[in-house]
C-alpha cells in the first residue's frame, strides 16, 4: 500500500515556456572594487573563492562570484540592538528608504514586489525577570523578482534591505543572475507533475494507514539557486506546498518539481544543470 | 583546531516523511569546516541518545557525553518540530527533546538544529531555556519551516572560515539558501565575562568563555 495525496490545488501554465538562460558575471577584483567604493568602502578586495570581500571594522561588502549578487552590512552597529539602539521606523518610511537604496541596483529585466516587510526581533531573558524583553534592532524589507510574468521562486532572485530606528540601512543584499532567453521548452502535465510527486522518496516508506499529505497551492515558477552557485539556466519547477501529517507529527512542506522534462530541450545545448538536487525529476 | 561531529536523518522509516538531501547538507559542513572530524551519523545510526544527557528526561539513555557534547561544534540536519528534532530509528523514543537535554557541561559549544521550527519564538525559553545551556554558547536553527535543501552546511563552514561570527555566518547561509519567507533563529547564553555575540570558530576570531551559569538568554530571529 502506498499513500495517496491529496490535490487540492489546480492551476494553468503555459504548455511551452521560455527557457531562461543566464549571462556569466563578469566578476574580478577591479569590478568587485567599484561597487565596494559605490557603497561607502575604499578597503581592498580580496578574493576569497565564493566572494570577493572588502571588509573592516565599519562595514563589508561581499560580492558573490558565482551569479550577479552582494551584500552590504555595517559592522559598526550591534546586530541585536544592545547599543540603545532600539525600535524601528514606520513601514512606509522603511520601504521608501530600501526603494532608494536599492534604485542603483534593480536589475534590468525583473519585474520588483515588496514581498513584505519583517521585524528583525531580540527577546532578552534574565533570570531575575520573569517576562524576556523585546528589542527591535529594525525592519526587514523583502524584495522578490519576477521576469516576464513568471515568479522566479528559490533564494536566488530576492533583495533585503535592513532599516534601523535611525533610517539608516545596516544590511541589504540583492540576489540576482542576469538572463538571457534561449528557445522554448515543453512542459509536462500537471497530472504527470503530480504523479511523480506522488511518486517522489518524501512518501516512500508512508501508507494511507499512517499517514495523510494533501498539497494546498501549486504554482508555476523558475527555481533559482543561491548566489554562490553559478546556474547556467533557471530551472522550470511547479512549486508545491502542502501538509504531511503522520501519527507522530504534522508539518508543512514546499517542493519543487521539474515541469519541464530533460529530453524536451534543445539537444545542442549543454545544459549542467538541467535538475538542481532540490528538484524533484 | 577545533572538532566537530554531524547527524543527519534522510530515511524515517514511516516515522515520518524521507528528506532528499540532510546527508549532502550535513556532509558539506563536514567537509567544509576547517576542523578536526570526530563523528558522522546518518540514517539508521543517528540516535536521539547521542544528543541527550545521561540521566535526564524519559528513556534516560542519553550518551550526549561521547558524541555531541564531546566535540565543539554539532550539525543536525533532519525533521523538527518546537518540541523536538527528530529521528528515524526508535532506539530511545526518536525525539531529542530539550527536557531530555544539557550541552556543554563537557565541550560543545554551538549546534546548528536544521530543521523546521526547533527555534519558533513562542515559548522559546519554557522549551530551549536554562536547563539546556550548561557552557554551551549558542543553538542556531529557524522560527519557522525550512527547505530541503543541499547546501547551507557547507556555506555554514565557508562562512566561518572566512571569518565571520558563528551569527553573521548562520544569519548569511540562511539567506542564502531560503526565499523571504523563512525566518532563521538563534539562542544564545551570557554570563559575567562571557562575549558568546562576538563568538568566531577556532581559529578564526575571538571566542567566549562558556557561560557555565548563563545570566542572560539572547533570542533573535529575522526573515531570510
């Protein structure tokens, strides 16, 4: 016996979608250095294998060399707001600063959603209180990207922008590979896209006499990988998210599998990664 | 040069659903982390015992003495829960629950929990609170669900061997390798003359001395 999941999620995608190539970053230290300057450093990048790095006690610039992504952090602000620092500015203000942050850096060919925007939060506890303190060391404001109407799902293809009480920005990044489409691709079913989820090793060893897993949203999407990870092509996924509940635990789950099949690509182009380990074939 | 052990969980055997890649994101911090290798359990050999304190909570077979509280930094990539991480062969009850638990009265200082919601806030210091800190400096894990994923470890140990602090290197391998909606966390422990914020891996940067009889309990969480 095996378990049988419950679909409770229809949706329409393309049956031939654009294959999303991407463009090599042109990375090296002189390029690393500029955006280092452009954003308040004059410290030396080093090369440091994933990340070209300009760093001292004041702030840090990381720039990934495996896709068009960095990372800015102020070094001279306490991470948990111990420094009197406490509390954060309104939301709109907190978007309206990461909006113009970020300006100089959205990329070209996305199509930008505030995602939301987060408390970045410090319980205190002591033994001599009985209730832990809160602290706010700012806000979190979540940037996602998506290209030609497609979502680009995955940590690959975000941007954050931290904001302290002050205004002032003590973290952001921008996750981020430029594209290149390259030909088309034919999807798969959603009814074969569920089969092999169904069929997939997170149910291998469940039965219906143990167990119950019922997907609740299904959407199409291009999974992008981290920015460390050079990625010659996004990845076309249906994304699943669901409950599995077992006699010991029930939890929520997000999947990916792939919705467009290996032999459906153009054979001439090497493709290296035509199935991230996170992708369910 | 410090040491370091992992246990990671890919079949449960009915227990619960079979994860795809623990073993690649448990062995990449393994093989990452400029470290001493001490253990490296998987599947049927990780044990709930190996985390827990011999003596505490129910089965007390706990041997956390001889595993993860005899090297200095653990990795746990698996199933978990607010009341647990979890394993898939019954040997005690497959929950290493944090009643049954004290770290770092021997050696451990920092453990990563990668799974879902061992760190959620809500009652975080009734479950992972003063019990569970005997010396240990810091518990790294997410608020909320996290993703199958293959390569946080060994972020995780790049980060650290480039020298950024046990937070900033977990705050940074959690963004990324998740999307927004994900929160990461961390629980950490001071006491008089203790500075667990500012810890590095050895080697690496400054490292506290253990909050042997913590004061105060730091518990920060964010989006990724």
């Amino acid at each position: 016996m095996t378990l049988s999941v419950n679909f409770n999620a229809r949706i329409d995608f393309p049956k031939v979608v654009p294959v999303l190539g991407t463009i090599p970053p042109e990375w090296d230290l002189k390029r690393a250095g500029s955006l280092a300057r452009a954003l308040g450093t004059r410290i030396k990048v080093v090369d440091a294998g994933p990340w070209y790095i300009a760093r001292d006690e004041r702030l840090a610039v990381e720039v990934y060399q495996g896709s068009n992504s960095f990372r800015f952090t102020r070094r001279d602000v306490d991470g948990e707001a111990r420094d009197g620092t406490d509390g954060a500015p309104d939301r709109d203000t907190a978007i309206a600063i990461a909006q113009e942050w970020l300006a100089p850096y959205w990329p070209a060919d996305a199509e930008v959603d505030i995602d939301s925007v987060t408390e970045r939060e410090i319980l205190v506890a002591t033994r001599d209180e009985r209730e832990p303190k809160q602290l706010l060391a700012g806000l979190d404001v979540n940037v996602r990207f998506a290209h030609r109407g497609f979502a680009l799902l995955g940590s690959g293809a975000k941007a954050k922008v931290a904001v302290r009480r002050d205004g002032s920005v003590s973290e952001a990044y921008r996750f981020w590979r430029d594209l290149a489409p390259n030909g088309e691709a034919t999807t798969r079913s959603l009814d074969e896209l569920y089969e092999r989820f169904s069929a997939s090793d997170l149910f291998a060893d469940l039965t219906d006499n143990s167990a119950r897993a019922e997907v609740v949203s299904a959407r199409f999407g291009y999974l992008t990988l981290p920015p460390t990870e050079p990625m010659p092509e996004l990845s076309p996924v249906l994304e699943l998210q669901g409950t599995l509940e077992t006699e010991h635990q029930r939890y929520d789950f997000t999947r990916y599998v792939a919705a467009v099949a290996p032999d459906d690509r153009d054979r001439d182009r090497k493709v290296t990664n035509a199935h991230p380990a996170l992708v369910i074939a | 040069m410090g040491t370091i052990g992992i246990e990671w969980v890919q079949k449960y055997n009915g227990l619960q659903g079979n994860l795809s890649n623990t073993k690649a994101q448990a062995e990449g911090f393994y093989n990452t982390l400029s470290a001493t290798r001490q253990f490296n359990w998987g599947d049927d050999l990780a044990w709930d015992q190996d985390f827990e304190q011999s003596g505490e909570g129910s089965p007390t077979a706990g041997t956390d003495t001889t595993w993860a509280d005899d090297v200095d930094f653990v990795f746990f990539s698996g199933h978990g829960s607010p009341s647990g991480f979890l394993f898939g062969k019954s040997i005690d009850d497959a929950v290493a629950r944090p009643g049954d638990i004290a770290w770092g009265n021997r050696q451990l200082e920092w453990i990563a929990l990668d799974a879902c919601n061992v760190l959620e806030r809500d009652g975080v210091f009734n479950r992972w609170g003063w019990p569970v800190f005997e010396g240990l400096h810091t518990i790294l894990g997410f608020h909320t669900t996290t993703g199958d994923e293959p390569d946080r470890g060994r972020l995780l140990a790049q980060y650290l061997n480039a020298g950024w602090s046990v937070r900033e290197a977990w705050i940074r391998c959690c963004q990324d390798t998740e999307g927004s909606a994900t929160w990461w966390a961390y629980l950490r422990a001071d006491a008089a003359g203790t500075d667990t914020y500012n810890d590095h891996w050895w080697g690496k940067g400054s490292v506290s001395n253990d909050p042997s009889n913590p004061t105060s309990l730091f518990y920060a969480r964010g989006t990724c």
